[in-house]
C-alpha cells in the first residue's frame, strides 16, 4: 500500500500565530516546523505500523514547513516550490492524508483560517460555494480516483473536511478560539492522536471513497486587492467579475485547477 500525504503547518498543534509562527520572519517558524514535522512523522508511524510500504510527503505550506533532516528516515519528501501542479499525485497512491491542515478564510473559530494566501485572499467559490484549500484538495485527489482518508488540524478544518466526506477520519488536534488563538494539546498528544487516527484511516480504507467533482466547474476567486486580480485579468481564459474577482471557467476540475494552482 502506498500513501500520499499532503503538510500544512497551520493546523499544527502549538502553532496558532501567522506573525510569529508561520511566515518564514517569525520568530518562532522553526520551532512550528518542527512541531509540524513530528505530527507528519506520527502519521507515517502509524501508517507503516498499519502495513503501508510507500509514504511520499508534500510540504505543502508555501514557504516550506518541514524541517528535512528531521522527516521519518523510511519516507520521501517533495518540497521546495515550484511543486508539480498535481504534486505527483498521478503517480498511483492508494490513499491521501492532509495533516497540519486549517479552514477557508473567514471560518468562525477556524484557528489560522484562510484560503492559499493569507494576505491576497478573501474568498473562493468553487461551482458558487464557498471552498478552501482541504475541499480542493480532496476534489484534486478525487481526480485521480484516491479517497483522502485521514485530516488533521484543528477542529474547523476536520468539520470542513467532514463536510466533503461524512466517513473521512479526523484528528483534532486543537480548537480555535480566534483566528490568531487557539486551545492545543500537547505537541507529544497531537501525535499520538494523529498515530492512532492514522492507524484507524488505513484499516477502514475501504470505507472512504475519493470524493468527485464531475462535469463543467466554474472557479472564482475574490482577492484583498484589485492589484492582485489585476496579474490574473492578463492571462488568458480568465474572467474579470468586478476590479478585485476573478473567475476561472473550465470544462473539469483538473482544467480549472491547472489554470488556478501556479505551483
Ligand atoms: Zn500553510
């Protein structure tokens, strides 16, 4: 069995701060990368315990969010940026998990919400309802016929997951108060939920189907700032909504995505 496992670091425990925390400036951004990087590694744990034979790792937080020389010593990691627009999920995995996952931009106690770019983002409809990044995620994985078994992150960012796939397994690691606050368990709590929920995802694999987005899809994206539609409204098959939306029309997902994702 072979696992495809896709980072964040927002939806870490002990991280609950884009200032301090995420953004490569912070003072504490490597003390989350390696918060992060055991909860990824308690995963592969559990995974490996649960009879997996192949783990590929995407850090898939922009700046990067995993500290390399620290990553389980039985896994492969993609990082770096650009990444591959599919990240190699074309390459036939059995299974995805998002670990270290967070909500859409603007979701109430969604600790660290927000949807690709903190600073440029307000909000993204996909076929006119709300997405962030876990639905397109579990939508791209869809695309390829893989099941997302298993996320992690704090408790808005299990329920949007829930939302796409009632049988999903969740590993709440946190709840978050505020955008910038949170309750956490501990970081040696967080991987032990994360190991066991990892263990529970791969035994009922068979119950959690890959979650499809079929026919003609239509994405838009409101940004902060008119000056950041303004780079999209001069590339082509891109719509202007208003000053600051733009829309995405494509005759499938994967069109769409290929178009949206820039690596
Ligand atoms: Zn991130």
């Amino acid at each position: 069995m072979k696992i495809f496992i896709l980072t964040d670091l927002e939806g870490t425990a002990g991280v609950v701060d884009f200032e301090s925390q995420t953004y490569p400036a912070g003072k504490y951004y490597e003390i989350s990368k390696e918060l992060a990087t055991e909860e990824i590694n308690a995963a592969c744990d559990g995974a490996f315990e649960s009879g997996v034979k192949e783990i590929f790792v995407v850090d898939g937080h922009g700046p990067g969010g995993i500290i390399p020389e620290k990553i389980h010593p039985d896994v492969k990691l993609f990082h770096g940026r650009p990444l591959s627009k599919t990240f190699h999920l074309e390459q036939g995995w059995d299974a995805v998990f998002l670990i270290g996952h967070h909500a859409m931009n603007g979701t109430k106690n969604g600790n660290l919400n927000h949807t690709y770019s903190s600073r440029e983002i307000v909000r993204m409809t996909l076929n006119g309802k709300d997405v962030g990044e876990i639905g397109m995620e579990i939508f791209l994985a869809g695309c390829f016929d893989i099941p997302v078994i298993l996320v992690s992150g704090d408790q808005a960012a299990c329920e949007e997951a829930e939302m796409y796939n009632g049988a999903i397994e969740k590993a709440v690691v946190k709840w978050g108060i505020t955008r910038t606050s949170a309750v956490s368990v501990s970081p040696i709590k967080a991987r032990q939920i994360i190991r066991q929920s990892a263990k529970k995802a791969i035994g009922r694999l068979k119950e959690i189907k890959p979650v499809k987005l079929e026919g003609r899809c239509e994405l838009t994206i409101e940004f902060i700032s008119s000056a950041s539609a303004f780079i999209w409204q001069n590339k082509s098959g891109i719509e202007t909504v208003d000053p600051r939306t733009i829309k995405i029309k494509g005759n499938s997902f994967i069109d769409v995505w290929n178009r949206f994702y820039l690596g």
